[in-house]
C-alpha cells in the first residue's frame, strides 16, 4: 500500500511546499524558487505513471520488450527547458521591478505604491 | 565582471570547456541511439560558453560569440525546424511529414529527425547563452 | 524490500527534506544552491525511474542553468533577504487543506509502476512496437519527440523562442537606451 502511493504523496508535500513558499514568502525571488520547486514536482508525478515495474529505460535493445511509458517523457523534456525559459522571464521581469523600486520584497513594493497614490 | 578569478579555476576550465563542448556534439548526434537530443546538446554547449564568461568575464566570451551572434543563431534554428515543415509541404506531403524528403522511408524519417534536432539544439543553446548574456549585463 | 524500492525512497525522502531546509533558510544564496540541489536530486530520481532523458535535461538545465541565472538574478538584486513578518496560519490552511484534497484523490490512481495502468495501454503498445518499423532509431523518447509529435515539438521550441525575445525586450540594450535617468 504505502509502496503503490509513495511517490504521489511525496510529489503532493513537495508542491504544498512550493506552493507554501508562493503564497507566504514575500521575496520575489524566493517565490520564483518555490515555482520552480512546484513544477519540479510535476514532472516527478508524470514520470511516476510512466515507470513499469520491471521495465527499462525506452531505448530499444534485443534482451527485453517492458519498457517505461515514453510519451510522459517526451511531455516532461520539453516542460523543463520551457521552465527554464519562463524562469529567466521571470528574473527578467524582477530585474526590472528592482530598478524601479530598489527592492524585490513584496510588501515593501507595495508601501511604495501606497505612497504613490496618497501623494 | 573582471575580479581576478584563480590559477586552479582557469587551468581546470582550459581543460573541461572543450570536452563539454564536444560532449554537447555527442548528444546532439547520437540522440537516436541513446539518451540525448537536441535540448540537452543546446544547453550542454550554452553551459560550456557560460562557464567559459564566467570564469573570463562576459567580455572575453563576447568577443568569441557577441549577442548579435547568438541572437542571430536562435532565429536560425527555428527557421530550420519551421523550414523543414515548409519544405515538406511544397514537396507535396503534410507538414513535417518526413517521409517526401527522400526515397527510402527510414532513410527520410532520419533526415528530418536530424535536422529538426539541430533546429532545436541551435535555439535553445542560444536562447541560454543570450538570456544570460543579457541578465549579466543588466547587473551592472 | 528491493534495492529499486530503497534508491526510490530514500531518494523521495532526500528531496522532501531538502525543501524543508530550504522553507527555512534566510540567505538567498543558500536558498538557490538548495535549489541546485533539489534539481539534482529529481535528475537521480529520474533515473531511478527509468527516465534517462528526462533525467539528462533536469540535470543540465534545472541543476545547472537555472542555478546560474538565480545566482545572476541575485547579483543584481542584493542576496539578502529583508525579513518582513507575515501571517503563517493562512497559507498554513490553505495548503492543508489543498494537500489533503489531492492525497484523497491519489486513492483512485493505479499502485505505482502498474503494468496495466490506463496510460500504458493505450498510444504507448503502439510507439514501443512500431516504432523501429516506422521511424527505424532506438530511442522512442526521439522519434516520438521528433517525428510522431514534431509539430507539438516546434510550438515549444517557439515557447522558449519567446521566452528569450521577451527576457531581451526586458533587459537588452534597447530597454536601457530608453531609460531616462
């Protein structure tokens, strides 16, 4: 039992994780970390169902015929390079925010912004 | 970025960026009989420029490969791989349908998966190199 | 207990405490080496799941790409982190309460590394055993990536195509020239 669900539990705590640091974390960049820690977990999950037990890597050989799913494989290689791209978007955008506030703290952005509007 | 970095940290760099690069070549080439392929080549081979910049400074790697260079490369390589598809079309088959560029199926079928790899591994190999290229700057 | 079962957990376990550690740390240079870690961690837990594709790309781009351009991205914004205090009971409810939602609905899922699970009978028979007639190359994570699905394949690689065009509108020298300062 615990052996048939493992993985989907441990792939559920990692993206509560992530998705923890998200929504309580007030640094962009560490919210950035914790997408990248919840996307990660996604891929786990995919590549999860697509393991056989007994099964190999699918590269075809003459010695067996039980090979591991590669169609989630094929959806989770071009998922990671796209998250690298939508990361580097993302430090991009923070970049930016950070000259134009001098700060990438959440709450701090904001208290400007407030400033902002009352003047 | 021109702090001085260490003797070890250079002369250890002389010796793995050309055996990364030409790693980066062996899985671009040989994805179809082992792991590898066209995304890990582009960032294998954009991981061998950025440790090269990292260790040099931006500068030294940019005179070897400038930003227009490799922007140039990353429109390049999805021309290729959009161009294949086209290509395919005005020979008369579906688009990328491989099979019309040659006569023996596999044979085609191994051509257009080469040259779509290439496509794939130029542009994400100078996708990361611009994109860090570009963050580099900016931070000074 | 086989040795497959054991580099699965310990692995799994690895990863989950990893990200405990990483909850908890103030310094963002340490946070994004974690974050190293923990993408390098998935890779060997990718092999140990058969996917050594898959494996081979977390390992060089979420292990070594994204951790250096976090490292750039903190060269410019300062690696401390100002600590501002904040309400912990409410994304403490929330993930509760979603975590246990989806904990309720892996009980419907097929026992890991079932043979005869949905997803395994129905396209996948067909790019296993086909496909050395069909596309004639050994590995089937390429000629499903490249051949099978290569228009699916374009439109990512116009993804990542965007993804940079847009990282270079953001930061590139245009963006500077038209900065007043």
């Amino acid at each position: 039992m615990i052996a048939d669900y493992f993985n989907y539990w441990v792939v559920i705590v990692l993206m509560m994780m992530g998705f923890y640091i998200v929504i309580s974390d007030s640094n962009l960049i560490k919210k950035i970390i914790g997408l990248n820690i919840f996307q990660t977990s996604v891929f786990i999950l995919f590549i999860s169902m697509s393991k056989v037990k007994g099964g190999t890597a699918p590269i075809l050989i003459a010695e067996t015929d039980l090979y591991s799913n590669p169609l989630p494989h094929v959806l989770i290689l071009t998922a990671i390079v796209v998250s690298v791209s939508t990361t580097a978007l993302g430090l991009a955008i923070i970049a930016r925010i950070h000259r134009a506030y001098d700060t990438v703290d959440e709450t701090a952005i904001h208290e400007q912004d407030d400033l902002q509007d009352d003047n | 970025m021109d702090r001085r970095t260490s003797l070890i940290v250079r002369e250890v760099c002389r010796l793995i960026i050309p055996a990364v690069m030409l790693f980066a070549l062996y899985v671009q080439f040989h994805g179809e009989y082992g792991p590898g392929g066209g995304f890990q080549a582009g960032v294998i081979f954009a991981a061998a420029v950025i440790l090269y910049a990292l260790v040099h400074g931006r500068q030294k790697a940019q005179q070897i490969l400038p930003t227009n260079t490799v922007v140039r490369f990353i429109v390049a390589g999805i021309l290729l791989y959009a161009g294949v598809g086209v290509t395919t079309m005005v020979m008369g088959g579906n688009f990328l349908d491989y099979d019309v560029l040659l006569h023996g199926h596999q044979q085609a079928q191994h051509l257009g998966i080469f040259l779509i790899e290439l496509g794939v591994g130029i542009t994400v190999g100078a996708v990361m190199i611009a994109i860090f290229y570009t963050l580099d700057e900016f931070s000074e | 207990m086989d040795i497959e079962t054991i580099v699965n957990f310990s692995l799994l376990t690895m990863l989950a405490l990893t990200v405990v550690v990483l909850i908890r740390m103030k310094s963002l240079l340490a946070i994004v080496l974690s974050s190293g870690v923990y993408s390098f961690l998935s890779a060997g837990l990718f092999v140990a799941m058969d996917a050594v594709d898959v494996a081979f790309t977390e390992a060089a781009v979420g292990a070594g790409i994204t951790t250096v351009l976090l490292l750039a991205a903190i060269s410019i914004t300062g690696r401390r982190q100002t600590v501002s205090k904040h309400k912990r009971f409410l994304p403490l409810a929330v993930i509760t309460i979603t975590g246990a939602a989806l904990i309720y609905g892996t009980l419907d899922m097929p026992p890991y590394g079932d043979p005869m699970a949905p997803i395994h009978t129905h396209v996948a028979p067909h790019y296993l055993t086909q496909s050395s007639e069909e596309i004639g190359i050994p590995n089937v994570v390429t000629s499903v990536l490249a051949s099978y699905r290569g228009y699916d394949t374009l439109g990512e690689v116009a993804v990542i195509f965007t993804a940079a065009v847009g990282v270079l509108l953001l930061l590139g020298r245009t963006a500077k020239k038209g900065e007043h300062k």
